[in-house]
C-alpha cells in the first residue's frame, strides 16, 4: 500500500464488493423497459382527445379555402393567358381587369 490517500480509495473501491444484486437489477430494468408506454399511441391517445374541437375550429377555415380556390380558378378559367401578362398592365388576370376599372395605355 501507498501513503497517497487517492490511491488508498481507489484500492479500497477496487476490493469492495457492489452492494445490489446485478440479476435483480438487471431484472427491474427489463421490467421498465417492457412496461413503457408506447410513444406513437400516446401522441394518438392526446391528439384523439384534442381533435373534436379543432375539427370545428377548422371547419371554416377549410371551407373558406375551398370557395376561394374554386371562386380563383373560376375567374381565371377560360382565358387566353401569356406569360408574360404578369408585366402588363392589360393582363386578363390584373385587379383592374378583374375589378372592370379603367385602363391606361402604354
């Protein structure tokens, strides 16, 4: 033996025998392990229980959506549309087509 205190511990770590029992330990973290919930069903079970109020919280945002893409695609249906119109001030498309305002000339 040595006079150094650390080498001391560290000798009388190395003798001491550990105070659990490795298969009952072993056994209890198994336990947890197998009886651990499910992540995915859990996140189901709280969105499951959230969904019926958002359902109706989202209703009219759906059905606003839908008018307005069927309405959009309505109003610019049928028309002959050149690529470049986005730069004109006569497009078909443009809010003051859309809205029967005057145009200016270029």
């Amino acid at each position: 033996m040595t006079n150094n205190l650390i080498d001391r511990r560290l000798g009388d770590m190395a003798a001491a025998k550990p105070e659990i029992d490795e298969e009952t330990f072993s056994a209890a973290v198994w336990q947890r392990i197998h009886s651990r919930p499910n992540p995915w069903r859990v996140l189901v079970e709280g969105l499951q229980s959230v969904s019926p109020g958002v359902a109706w919280r989202a209703a009219p945002a759906a059905l606003a959506l839908i008018v307005g893409s069927v309405s959009g695609a309505a109003m610019a249906a049928g028309r002959d549309v050149d690529a470049l119109d986005v730069f004109s001030s006569h497009a078909p498309y443009a809010i003051s087509a859309l809205a029967d305002l005057p145009k200016e000339d270029l």
